[in-house]
C-alpha cells in the first residue's frame, strides 16, 4: 500500500508542468459567480471540470442545475462496500476582481511570477477543485483505482453566498449520501499547517436610501431638501459604538461566551503579527472589548463593503443626490440565526426612513455558522498525512469567515466533516490573488496519503 | 429709437431658424470644466466664442489664458465717451451630466423636443453665452452700433469653483473697468420674470478615510480591522442634528439675521409649490429651524455630493476597503468668510481620524457670498426693460446657489451690478437640462430693449 502511495506521489512529481499548465486553463475562466455578467462563465467553467472528471474515469458526471449556478457533480464507487465514501466539497466561482487597477497582471490571465500562479481563484478556491481533481487522477494512473469511495460536489456559489445550495441539498439527500464530507475550501501552508475546525455565519444586504426625484442643485435645494446620502451616513454610524461595538439593537442578546477550553483553542490559532501585516494596520480596533483573536472569530461583527452615491467624478458637482447605497455583511456567531438576525437588521436600517426619504434594506445572504470535527479517527487521517508530508501536525484554527454549505450540511445532513486544503493562498478576496506552486504540490503529496489513510480506515469510524 | 429697438427685435425675430441652429453648434461643445479630461473641449469652446465676437466686429477679442480655463475678452467701445461701459458676465462651462443613464438623449446633442432644446448647459448658461452675443448682433446689424459701450467676459470656470477667477480679475482691473456689470447667469421665465439679487457663497472639499493597504477579507479581519466607511459614515453623520441643522462646530457662530424686510423679499420670493414638485418631495427639511424660503437662501448649509468606497458592482463583496471617499459644499451665508469655513470644516473632519484610519480633507472652491442692485437707475433700466416686453416686473429673489465671480467682483472691483438672463430653463446640473425655446426668444427681445434703455441713461448713473 506504501508503495501505490509513492508511486501516485512520484506520478505526481513527473508530471508538474502538465498539471500547471493544464490549472492555467481552469484559471482563465472568469467564474465571477455573483456577477451576472459572468454567468456563462461560470458555466463554462463547471462544464470544463465536468469534462475533466469524466476523461479521469468518474461516472454521472454533471453540472446539475440549480436556480443559480451549476453544482458539479461526480462520482467513484468501485471502491467496495467495505470502503467508506468521501464527499468532497471545493467551489469553482471566484470573487469580484475590483478594483482592477490594482492588479499587475490581468486576473484572469494566470501569469506565474516568483514561484505563484497569479489569478482571481488560484487560491480561493480553484485550487480545492484542481488538487482534488489532480489528486484522483494521480491514485487511479498509479494504481487503478481510489482507496475510497469518491463523490465530488463543487459549488458555484459559495462567494455569493450559496443561495440555491440548502434546496439542492435538501433536493439530493441520496446522491450525497456518504460516511465523511471534506471541505477542500481553505489554504495550507507546509511550514504553518491550519485546519479550519469551525466559522461565522453570513447576512449580507443591500441598502438603498430614496429621496428627491432626481439629483437637484445644492444651491436652489440646499437646506431644505432632506439628502439621503446624509441618511446613509446616519444609519453606518449608528452601527457601531466608539470602541468598535456592534449596536444593532437585540444583535448580541443570544450570544455565547466561548468555554475557557475554546477560548485556548482560538488564542493558540490567531497569529497577531501575520494578521496586523496581512491588513497592514499597526493595531487592531475593538481590543477594549475583547481579544482580537476572539473579535476576529467568534465575536460577531457588521462591515459596509461598499457605497456608492451622486458624484464621483473629477472635480465637484453641486447636487443633493436622487439616491445613496451601500453593501453591508454581519459575520454571526454560533447559535445565531441568520433569518433573526436579517430581519432585526431590516427593522433597525428601515428605521431611518422619514416622509422625505425613503429606505430599502434588501436581505441577500442567510447562512448558519459552521463546525467541523475537532478529533477522531477521520481528522486523524487528515493530521497523520499531514504529518507524513510535511514533519507536522496542523493547527486546529477557527476562522472569522463564513462556508455556507458546511453550515447547511451541520444542519440537513449531519454527517462528520473534516477539511484539508491545498496550497498556500496570498491575496484571497483582494487584488493580486495568488497559490504559492510548491506548497501546492506538496498538498497533493499529502492528499495522496490522506485517502490512503481514509481508505485503510474502512467504514469502521462510522458513528 | 424706438424705431431701432423695432428694427433688432424684427431681425431676431426673422433669423430665429439661424439662431437656434447656430446655438446647437455652441451647445456641441462638452466643456464640462470641473473635468480635467474635457479641458480640450473647455479650450475649444472658448475659441469658437472668440471667432463669434470677431465675426460681429467686437475689437480685442481673444481666450485669455488663465491658471486653469480661459476666459474670453471682446469690446465695442465705439458708443461714445458720453455712453455708460456694460461689462457682461456669462459663462460657457457646464456642469458634468452624470447620471448618463437618466438622460433621454445624448446631452451634447441638444435635440429639439416640444418646444426646448435639451443639452448640458442649454440654460446654464450657455443660454446667456448665446442671448448676449445674438443681442449684440442683432442691434449691430439693424442700427450699424450698440447704445453702449460692451466689454464681454465669459468664464470657463463657474461650474468648478472660479478658482483662477480672483486673480484674472485682480490682474485686469483696467481692462473690466466698467460702469455696470451685468451677471447674465440665471434663467428668464416670461411668466414670472425674477432677478437673483443676491447668493450664498460656496465651500467645497473631498474627504479621503485610508484604512487596510488593501481591500480585506471581511470574514478574517471582520471585527479586528477598523473599517474607513464606517468613519466616513460618522463624519456625514456628525454634520448634522436631527431636525436638519449644521452642527460643525462654530459654523453658524458669525450669523446675522436676515433684517425684518429682507425676510419678507425672501418669503416673496420663494415659490414653495414649486421648489417642492422640483425636488419631488412632499415636504421640506428642517422647516422647524426656520422657514424653508430662509433655510434655502439665507442659512448656511453642508450637503454631501458623492460618495464611494468598497465594491459597487452586482451581487456581494465580502470585504473592509482599503478607502472610502466623499464629496461635500458648504453654502454659506452673508459675511461668513469662505476660507475660516474651510478651515473649521477640515478641522472638524480631520479629527476623525484614528490611529488605523486616516482622514484627509482636501479644499476645493472658497468664494463669497454676492450682493447686485435692489434698486437704483441700473435695476430699473432692467425692469422697464421686462415690463415692455412681458407686461409684468421681475421679482427680486435672493437665490442659495453661488456665483463666485460676483463676490470677487463685490469685493475687487465694487462697480454695481444687476442681472438680466436668458430664457427658461428646466433641468439644471441635472440630467435632460433644457431651454424653453420661445422664452428664449422673449428674453433676447427684452435685451434689446436692456441695452437701448442703458444708452439712454448715459453716463449719468454712474455714482
């Protein structure tokens, strides 16, 4: 069994540049799935993967239709009944790619420059999608089969929230049926190994504040015309106290403290240096509320990611705007319920309306935090092959981001999850996005020995 | 001479095809001056103007270079020592036409469309650009000379703050010597003829909050990262109180109150029915301060003008912008000093910033606020003027908009000025600006009637 483990490996190893190049053409769609623009984009590229899969060996490969994106669907069952059955989890869309000056090369053109691969996704999270698919295809030329049972789902929609997936879930209970999921969303670094073990839940709107019919003169208007890009600015400022508190009324009522235990756990994981010049901030805000590790990922917070209003061009222009907006996301901590949370944030903004201007608060996301396994057999295999690959054992660490679908799948299917990631990411969400390529290949060696071990483990560590 | 006031109105009349046709050539030019990207066609625009005036026999006549956009200079001076020196006051730039999406046709394309002619800047104030020079004309072809001396000065500038404007002015107190300065920037309606006898002046500025060196994952810094929207949103926030009042600190401490009389011309001259349906709102802002025709006129205001910052695009962005921005002016009221204004307003911004977020508020435009005629022998050669034509003085209305150059005239050069504008206009500094065609016309019959009247005066009403 060593020797298939090492023969799949050193396949691996032979064949570096064709399974770059190859990552190249999966990086050059521009699956920007919240954009709809870019839809047939999106399209495409789950069309692409199915391919994929199907020239590897896999059977009822499809891209199954959703009221939104694609899901790609495959599976390998040949394994045996004796055998447990691995649902892999990765993502295929990528985030918006704006602001586009700031990029040094096109985002989709997938340069690679001092050791990385340069594109919008490289990290986040094609590389979940090519490192399994690259993992598969090494086992079965190696050895001619899987060591386990094999179904792969890889969403369309995590970066906007997954709005269809908990109704495909509910929809394919049977299909995605299977004794272990594995989150392949995330990143790993060979020197400092991380396991996601648990994140935040999501609420995202859109806010809209109406008021005159049109942009009208500030000079003829001024004074007497009610300007809601002034209500915009009220409603941001009541969200927050001075030291960084979260002040949506009823928005931290339900909350939890973390046990002494989890609280270790969270320290342990929050690397403050990396953090601080990650964000390039010489200091963290809210830290007179708690600790920035537990701000960062228990805590739950409310961010404006975007607004928008009047004029923006060179120069002035002298106008009380018709219309303001801004994009906001609350990142929800355990056991709050994203469709309570929606609605006290909808009653809260709404609250600004006056007779002159009005206010739409446009609920988009809803999703539940999530929790993977902390211990057991089945992250056991994910730590020893870890620890084969590269001397160490990963760090359990909670994230302050949110994955929807482990959420949806906490709560619709119950199944143990675990996680292992591929490659080091630099620049996820923000201009530049990059995998570091060695740290890359190095996760497929691991990956290799992670089915391996998932395969010698039988259907035993069923629950 | 009553008879040659017939004859110009007669030839107005009989070349009014010509006029309209030759106006949309000015109105093709796109010289939005606040736009550095336009500045070709501010320049082109001047020296069109420029071949205009020769064309008509003004003597002197060229785009006289300035720190930013020219200003175009003509004279007739061959009325007579005996006759009084008109120096006339437009100006050629435009505002920008955002929202493009709003407008029903191109903006430079000035189509005619039931009974207007519909462009940026067909009434403000290429209108009085036009009406001017087809006046002149006008009396020129029919009596062979003008009853008095013109001196032309057209800015490029208005729109974007009349920054060089001081200095032109200070630099050419011979040239614009004068015995009267005639503002032909406002709009002529027949039905309701008004005359701005006085304005606010006007502060602007853009304020930049810098947070994160980039835009940053909002579910790992979310909570921990201090967010520059929402210190923009506490800065608009603070501007002002609930019931509409500035409360920049020391903002309203060098108000005076407007005297008893002066309250009732503005109550007079405030048509509330009309300001409500065009700003499309059932009811005014701040009324419990002070009367809405005061607040628009009189008070001093702040209004945002635009904002951004973060991810505008479609669906969601999960992040913490690197920056957020936003445009604002000041209009400020009679003796208020517009650069102590500045200063208390970057003060007061400025102090938002923290140790993560920095907070930059750069000045635009300062100018004073302008004070014309109220009565005098200038102010009814105007009015004798409209009477003739449409049967009904103007009313004297103090406007909330600026005229920067008016207050550099009050305070540089201190001649007396009246106004007298060109035609009815809909839609200013907003999208589908417009001209009412026949007003226009109307207007260019009582400038013929203006001048003839201020020949009569001769030199006689000079103080």
């Amino acid at each position: 069994m060593s020797n298939s483990v090492q023969q799949a490996i050193d396949l691996i190893q032979e064949t570096r540049n064709h399974i770059l190049e190859d990552y190249k053409q999966l990086l050059r769609f521009a699956s920007i799935g919240a954009d709809p623009a870019h839809a047939a984009d999106v399209k495409a590229c789950a069309d692409w993967i199915v391919a994929q899969l199907q020239a590897m060996g896999f059977d009822n490969c499809e891209a199954i239709a959703t009221g939104g994106h694609p899901v790609v669907y495959g599976d390998w069952l040949k394994a045996g009944a004796d055998k447990p059955t691995v649902l892999v989890y990765a993502h295929y869309d990528v985030q918006p790619v704006d602001p586009l000056p700031l990029w040094h090369s096109e985002p989709f053109d997938a340069v690679i420059r001092d050791g990385k691969i340069i594109a919008r996704g490289a990290s986040d999270n094609k590389a979940g999608v090519w490192g399994s698919l690259k993992t598969f295809e090494a086992l079965l030329k190696a050895n001619g089969e899987l060591p386990v049972n094999i179904k792969i789902m890889f969403e369309g929609e995590e970066e906007s929230g997954s709005p269809s997936i908990e109704g495909f879930v509910q929809a394919n209970k049977a299909r995605l049926e299977a004794d272990l999921l594995l989150n392949c969303d995330g990143d790993f670094a060979p020197e400092d190994p991380r396991l996601y073990y648990a994140g935040r839940g999501i609420v995202s709107a859109q806010v809209t504040a109406r008021g005159p019919k049109a942009d009208i003169h500030s000079g003829l208007y001024g004074g007497i015309v009610q300007n809601p890009l002034h209500v915009a600015g009220a409603i941001i400022a009541s969200f927050h106290d001075a030291e960084g508190r979260v002040r949506l009324p009823g928005y931290q009522d339900a909350l939890r403290e973390a046990s002494p235990a989890e609280k270790e756990r969270i320290a342990a994981g929050f690397d403050r240096d990396a953090m601080l010049a990650g964000a390039g901030v010489t200091q963290f805000w809210g830290e007179a509320i708690a600790p920035a590790a537990e701000r960062a990922t228990v805590h739950p917070t409310l961010d404006v990611n975007g607004i928008w209003g009047g004029y923006q061009g060179p120069g002035s222009k002298t106008i009380i705007p018709a219309e303001a907006g801004f994009k906001l996301t609350l990142r929800i901590a355990p056991d709050q319920d994203p469709r309570a949370v929606s609605q006290l944030l909808k009653r809260h903004v709404e609250s600004f309306a006056s007779d002159t201007v009005s206010v739409d608060c446009a609920i988009g996301e809803e999703a539940w935090y999530f929790q993977l396994e902390t211990d057991g057999p089945w992250l056991e295999a994910v730590q020893a092959a870890i620890e084969a690959t590269v001397g160490r054992r990963a760090q359990l660490v909670r994230t302050g981001g949110s994955i929807p679908i482990l959420g949806v799948f906490n709560r619709e299917i119950g199944l143990p999850i675990t996680a292992f990631a591929f490659g080091e990411g630099e620049g996820i969400h923000s201009p530049n996005e990059s995998l570091d390529i060695d740290s890359f290949f190095t996760s497929l060696e691991a990956a290799v020995r992670l089915y391996h071990n998932l395969g010698a483990l039988g259907k035993s560590s069923r629950s």
